[in-house]
C-alpha cells in the first residue's frame, strides 16, 4: 500500500492535477482575525487620537482659581496688544496660560481699553482677576513729581530729592552721567536749561536717570515743536544761545509778553547800541543774581551790579555763558520766534498784573520807570 499524502484544494490546479501542500505555520483563519485586529487597532488609535484634539480645542484654557500670592510690578508698555499682555503676564508667573487670558480679553468688550503704566498684580491670578485689575486706570501704581517753570538744577535736584525716595546724591550722580540722561551735545554736559518743567510720573522700576532722561526728552519735544534749531540758523544764532536767550524770557516775562522780551534781547544783542547807550549790555537782573548764586528777583545794590562774574550782563556784553533756568514751552517758542519791533527796554508797571510796557527809547524807559516808582508807593507789592 502506497503512502497517504495530504491534500488540500486551494481552488484552483497546476499541471492537470492538485498541488500538493504543506501545512502553513498559522491557519488562514487566524491570519485574517490578526489583520482584522491591526485595521479595528489603528481605526480605534486614529479615533483616540481625534477625540483628543477635538477635546483640545474646545477645553478650557489652564487657569489658577486665584486670589493669588505676593506682588508682581507689571507694566503695560506703549503699543502692547491684548496677546503681548498675556505672554507678559504668563512670564511673570502672574496667569496659568496666555489663553485663560486672550479668553477673558476676548468675554469682556472693555479690554482694548487697558491703559499704559504700571499695576500691582499677584503671583497665581486667575486670569480674569488679572484683567479686571488692568482695566481700572485707579490701579496704576505711581507717583507724581510736578517740576515748575524757572528752577535751576540745583534747586530741581532739591524739589526731587524732598518728593521722591532718592536723595540729592543719588540725583546729581546721574546728572554727570550726561549722554545716559540723553543731554545735546551743544548742552556740554551742562543740564541748566535742559530738564524741562512738568508733571512726571515716576512708575516702581523708574530710577533717577530714567527720570531724567524723561525730562530731557520733554525738552527735545519742546524744542522740535519751536523749530529750535532750524530757528537758531535762521537768527545767526547756535541752539545752546537760543536756549539761553529762552532762560532769560522765562526769567524775565510771562505770557503774551515773551515775545516781545526776546525781541528786546536780540535788538539789545544784535542792534546798532545807540538806543540810550546799551551797547551790547543785556542789562537783565535775573542773569546777575544767577552769578552770584542769588535767588531770582533780589534786589541788587550797586556794589552787586559792579561785581564781575561770566554772567554780569551790566559789565559783560552779550549773553551769558549758560541758561540760567529752566524755560516751558512758551520761552523756548518765544527765543525762536521774537515778535517784530524796535524796543530797547521793558518795565513791569503793576506787579499785581503783571502790566509789562515796553519802549524804544531810553527817555520813554524812565517815564515807565517813573509810572512804577509810583505804583510802588500806593501798592504793597513792591
């Protein structure tokens, strides 16, 4: 009897008869369960992944539940954008997610409205808390410094040191550091003049320089605004004098009459000098008292009058070597832009108004010199 051989039909033949076959290492049925798993396995990881995502978009942002912890001095800059205020604040660790607060941002219509300065905060806000403390301006931490016209340096410096938490050390270190406060070239390191009078607000991280150079900067928009140097050029005169003759008027006037005053300096400094013998001489109280390191409006005898120094305007022709305080707006507008006319003198006749009046020659400067001589005798201002 001949030996069995296994036969199994795959359906089909191959030379007229059926091919004989081993058997395979795995039933077929069992394969196809195998591929059946891998397909459904991957369908189902496809799926899972899906619904992560989808459950990614549509979750809510991380956010802390607050009230929060310890200080944090945030500062809302010029030009910062909704989103640049959430990354900042995610970096100072005050919100969980720059999302949990582009999400309250984006549920309060007021939040285009947060405005430039510094807020405390808190470690770990919710992010809503953070933005309802932003979108009060009465949250902005600062301080005001209010610096008035006609201060010298020596005398801002003490203003500074009594209303800020800096001494007068700590202000006049950062005033010889002349090209860090941001100080013209023409200025020479000289600060006379140059740190404008306003109101300032000093934020948490602001220092003396910072302050400074915020004040110079207000002087350099003062000065643009007046065409300060383009006006000098056009005057034959450099920016720093124009600054100087700027010192003067604001020493020596007020209001509408500026212009007039600054036609005086510059007829004085530029005229003929046959109008009642000024030749040149400025003749202005303010710059000697400057010299003698006196207060502004003391009364000078004789002997002062005669001392010499660089900024003695009665012995020394011309203008004095510096400004002699710091002039706002209208003074620096007044020195690049002196009213048209031929006056020589100007005399305050009425200290209560201030009633200025001004004279071509020096015979009408002694009848308003007399006209105030009188007022002085009826009035206790004098």
């Amino acid at each position: 009897m001949s030996e069995e051989t296994t036969v199994e039909d795959d359906g089909y033949y191959e030379g007229g008869s059926r091919r004989a076959k081993k058997k395979r290492g795995l039933p077929g049925c069992l394969a196809v369960l195998v591929a059946l798993a891998v397909i459904v396995g991957g369908f189902y990881f496809a799926v899972d992944r899906g619904v992560d995502w989808v459950q990614g978009q549509f979750s809510t942002a991380e956010d802390f539940s607050g009230p929060g912890k310890g200080k944090v001095a945030f500062e809302v800059s010029e030009g910062d954008a909704v989103a640049a205020i959430g990354r900042n604040l995610k970096a100072e660790g005050v919100v969980a997610s720059v999302q949990s607060f582009l999400d309250a941002a984006a549920a309060d219509p007021d939040s285009s409205g947060i405005q430039v300065g510094f807020y405390e905060l808190k470690k770990e806000m919710a992010a809503e808390d953070a933005l309802a403390v932003l979108l009060d301006p009465a949250n902005q931490v600062k301080s005001v410094v209010t610096v008035p016209e006609g201060l010298r340096v020596e005398d801002i410096v003490t203003l500074l040191a009594k209303d800020t938490e800096w001494g007068a050390a700590k202000w006049n270190a950062a005033l010889a550091d002349d090209a860090a406060i941001g100080l013209p070239e023409y200025a020479e390191g000289n600060p006379e003049g140059y740190l404008f009078p306003a109101t300032y607000e000093i934020g948490p991280k602001d220092k003396p320089k910072d302050i400074l150079a915020k004040m110079v900067d207000r002087w350099r928009q003062a000065a643009d605004e007046a065409g300060l140097e383009e006006k000098a050029a056009e005057l034959g005169k450099t920016p720093a004098e124009l600054m100087i003759i700027a010192s003067l008027i604001e020493a020596e006037g007020r209001g509408d009459d500026m212009p007039k005053i600054s036609r005086v300096i510059y007829n004085r400094l530029d005229g003929p000098g046959d109008k009642g013998g000024t030749n040149g001489l400025l003749q202005i109280d303010a710059s000697v008292n400057y010299g003698l390191d006196q207060e502004l409006g003391v009364a000078l005898t004789t002997e002062q009058l005669a001392q010499d120094t660089p900024y003695n305007t009665y012995t020394r022709v011309g203008l004095p070597p510096t400004p002699i305080e710091a002039p706002g707006d209208a003074a620096i507008a007044a020195a690049a832009n002196p009213a048209d006319g031929g006056w020589y003198y100007y005399v305050t006749v009425d200290l209560a108004t201030g009633e200025t009046k001004f004279a071509e020659t020096y015979d009408e400067f002694l009848d308003y010199k007399d006209e105030f001589t009188q007022y002085c005798t009826t009035s206790d201002a004098c």
